[in-house]
C-alpha cells in the first residue's frame, strides 16, 4: 500500500526543495551571522555613503568678501605698506590743496601705512610708469608684500590709477572700494564700501558633473556594502558541509538538485528582500538622479538583479575549496573587495594612461567571469557614461549605456553567469563526490596542500597482535589471490 503513495521524480525534488526552504527560515531566524552578513553589514555601509552624500561640499561657492585684511594676514608690523605718487611729487611748483588731499585720502585708508613715494619725471615720462619704478626699487624695504598703490595724475586730485601686485588675486577691486570708503569716511558719511565676488551660476555641464561624483562616492560604498553579502551565502554552506549535516541529508534521500536550489532561493530571495530593496529605497529616498533618473535608473536595476543571481551561485563554487565556515566568509568578503571595487578603481585609473589604456580594455574581459566586478564596472558606467566616452576612443560617440563597449557586455556576463554557475555547481558536486579519478585527484590534491604525507608504521614498531593480525591478512590476500588464479585457469 505505500508504494501507491511513494513520491518520486521531480515531485520529491519539490517535496525536498520545500521542506529544505522552510529550514533555512528556520535557520536564518536563529543565525546572527546571516542577518549580520546579509542586512546589517551592508545596511550600514549603504548610510555611511548617503550621509557622505549628504556632507559633501556645495560646488556652488559663497559670495567672497573682498577687502585688505587677508592680504599680509600673517605680518605683525605694517601689514598694508601703500606706496602713492602725485603730481606735486613730480613738480613741487604745482603743490597744492589737491596735493595734500591725495596724502590725506590714502592715510585714511583703514590699516594701511601710507608712504609718499619721491619720483621725478623725465620727458615724456608719466606719473604711474615713475610710480612703477619706485616699486620695483623698494621691494625689499618692508617685511609686508605690496599688493597695491596709487598714483594721482592731475592737478586737481580727480584722476587715480590704482597700480596692483596681481600675486593678490583680489587685490584689484580690494584697493579700488578701500580708496572710496576713504573718500566717504573723508566726507563725513557713515557709509561704508563692501566689495564682494559671486560666483556664476553652475552650467549643466558642471551640474552633472557634480551629481555624478556625488552619485560615483555612493557607488564606492555601496561596492563595500555588497561585498559582505557573498559572505552569509557562503557561510551556511559550508557549515552544513563541516557539520556533516548535508551528508546525513543527502544518505536520507534529499537530491543534490533540491539542496543547491533550495539555498539558491532563499539566498537570492533573502538578497531581494535585504541588500537589494535598501539600495534602491535609499537611492530613490535620498534623490539620486544620477542614478534612478533615465538612462542609467533602468540600468542600475537591471545590474542589481542579475548580480544577484550570478554572485549566489559563483559563492556556491568557492565554497567547494573550504572546510571552514569562517575561513570562507573571509575569503569571500575579500575576494569581492577585491574583485569589485579594487579591481574597478584599477582599471578605470588604467584608462586615463596612453601607455596603459589597451591593458585596461583586455583586464576588463578578463575580470568579467567575476560578477563583482561587472556590477562595479556597470555602476561606474553608470554614473560616468559621458565623461569615459572622452578617455576611451573604442566608445563610439552616440553610444548608449546599454552600448558593449559601457554597460552593455556586464550585462550580458551576468546574464551568463546566472545560468552557466547554478550548472557548474550541480556538475563539481557530482564530479567530487566520489567514485571517479577527478573527485580521487581533488581529495589528493587537498591532503597535499595541508602537507599530508601517507606513511606505514615499520613492523618492529607495531604491536604484537597487530603485526599478527597484518601477516594473517596479507596471507589469506596471497591465498585469495591463487584461488582466484586456479578459477580463471580452469575456465
């Protein structure tokens, strides 16, 4: 009567694959190192990059105030030495009213020490070009550098040219609104001349510019955060290898087929739920245009997914080269450190270097069979779709993000790998589970690298009865062997 209930086929792999989901709830419940790996690690680099997002510097400057006193900020004793020259300098007979109002308007600049420069003019010579002399006469007369002076070429006073040392990038309209707040305070007024430098405003070439640093500063740590993920995929498995709960499972009757997708379900799915809805919740939250916004906000998405289900089962064929849980989380946290956002940072520093530039085009296809490294190759194009159209010439000017030579073949690696890795994994299990010369080879190769080396203990060194033992052994061996002899002669 049980065999007309006996499930078999494909309905006791899904019978298997359920009740092996339900036990990895169950397990995820209780383990803190999956919610650790899976949610927490990755939930807390994913806020470190939003609030560096948000700490970062405005590319907009403030207004600056322009005036004398950065000018010499760290000279103690005459820090604003202000060389003027008039006409009555020049030409003593035509000292006057004017002349001494000159000397009294650059006195009454705030700070400033006041020097009447003594030149006289030859020929055709003018007032400013002898005041230039001047300067360049008396430049080691004070401890302060000059950034500006005066030189009043009419009678009258009313004519002013404003001579400026242009190491002082602000010294031209400094020394301009200096002279008239003089000339107010002179005339009695309480006003007062501020001088101040607005920046223009931002083009849209410098905008996205700008969002697409603060949007690449995100991608670092969201890199960091997804690195962490592998981990929780990886520790599960080999725990259940090292426990020898698997293999109590699989002598039970549980298919190989039903264990691998099982944990590639809830591994994903516990990515969709985790990692992958937080990015996305938090990028669309905080109004990261550059990477929610079309083109790239399709793209983003499109990575993400296949990511995760390329990098679950590409952590499913690491774990076959551990015997420790720990050994591979770690492992596994810094190969997709290093494979993703290392690998990346590499390349893309590779690609602004003529001499390196062709190395860079040939380590990207070869780094490609690492998903980490195609999400973060993707995410880069992403935010720097444009600007890499300048650095790489292979980009052909109309090119999309979905083009080959940007985002295009990380797709269609991820794409791949999500279906060639799943498969890879079911045929090395089978290959090393025993009963064949590569799982024989695999099991020799892993004692040679713990340095095993397989030895018989001399005779003399053996116990009585256990040398005994070995003789009688070795001799029924020899009589087996000549019986079995005698049959196959008789045949």
């Amino acid at each position: 009567a049980w065999k007309a209930h006996r499930i078999t086929g494909w309905r006791l792999v899904a019978y298997h694959f359920w009740a092996l989901l339900y036990k990895r709830a169950l397990n995820y419940r209780r383990d803190r190192k999956a919610l650790l790996f899976t949610l927490l690690g990755p939930a807390f680099f994913l806020f470190m990059g939003i609030l560096v997002l948000n700490t970062d510097a405005d590319w907009a400057q403030p207004s600056l105030e322009l005036s004398l006193g950065p000018l010499n900020a760290g000279v103690a004793s005459d820090p604003h030495p202000v060389y003027f020259a008039t006409n009555c300098t020049a030409h003593p007979a035509a000292a006057g009213a004017a002349c001494a109002a000159a000397a009294e308007l650059v006195g009454a600049i705030p700070g400033a020490t006041a020097v009447e420069a003594g030149v006289s003019l030859e020929g055709n010579e003018t007032i400013a070009h002898a005041l230039n002399e001047v300067l360049l006469e008396s430049v080691d007369d004070w401890a302060a550098s000059r950034y500006g002076a005066y030189s009043f070429s009419s009678q009258d006073g009313e004519d002013v040219t404003v001579h400026t040392n242009f190491t002082g990038l602000h010294a031209a309209p400094a020394f301009v609104g200096a002279l008239y707040e003089a000339a107010l305070q002179l005339a009695g007024s309480e006003a007062t001349v501020t001088r101040r430098s607005h920046s223009f405003p931002l083009t849209a070439t410098v905008e996205a510019i700008s969002e697409s640093v603060d949007a690449f500063n995100l991608v670092i740590f969201v890199l960091m955060a997804f690195a962490f993920i592998p981990a929780g995929f990886a520790q599960y498995i080999v725990r259940e290898r090292e426990s020898k709960t698997k293999h109590q499972q699989v002598v039970s009757g549980v298919s190989l087929p039903a264990f691998w997708l099982s944990s590639l379900a809830w591994d994903f799915l516990t990515y969709l739920a985790g990692p992958l809805a937080l990015t996305l919740a938090l990028l669309h939250g905080y109004d990261v245009d550059q990477l929610i916004d079309r083109p790239a906000g399709p793209l983003v998405v499109y990575l993400l997914l296949l990511f995760g289900l390329a990098a679950v089962p590409a952590t499913y064929l690491t774990t076959f080269a551990f015997d420790s849980a720990s050994s591979a989380q770690t492992v596994n946290i810094l190969l997709h450190f290093l494979g993703g956002l290392i690998a990346m940072m590499v390349v893309f520093i590779m690609s602004f270097f003529d001499a390196t530039v062709g190395a860079a085009r040939v380590l990207r296809y070869l780094l490609r069979p690492l998903p980490q490294y195609c999400l973060a190759d993707g995410l880069l194009r992403a935010c720097w779709g444009d600007f890499l159209r300048y650095i790489d010439p292979k980009i052909p000017d109309d090119a999309t993000l979905w083009h080959p030579q940007q985002a295009g073949l990380d797709l269609v690696f991820l794409g791949v790998e999500a279906v060639l890795y799943p498969v890879l994994v079911l045929v090395l299990e089978r290959a090393l589970a025993g009963g064949n010369r590569l799982a024989q080879r695999w099991e020799r190769a892993k004692l040679a690298a713990r340095g095993y080396q397989p030895a018989l203990t001399p005779e003399a060194e053996l116990d009585a009865d256990v040398a005994a033992e070995a003789r009688r052994v070795a001799r029924d061996a020899r009589a087996l062997l000549a019986f079995c002899e005698r049959r196959l002669a008789a045949a």
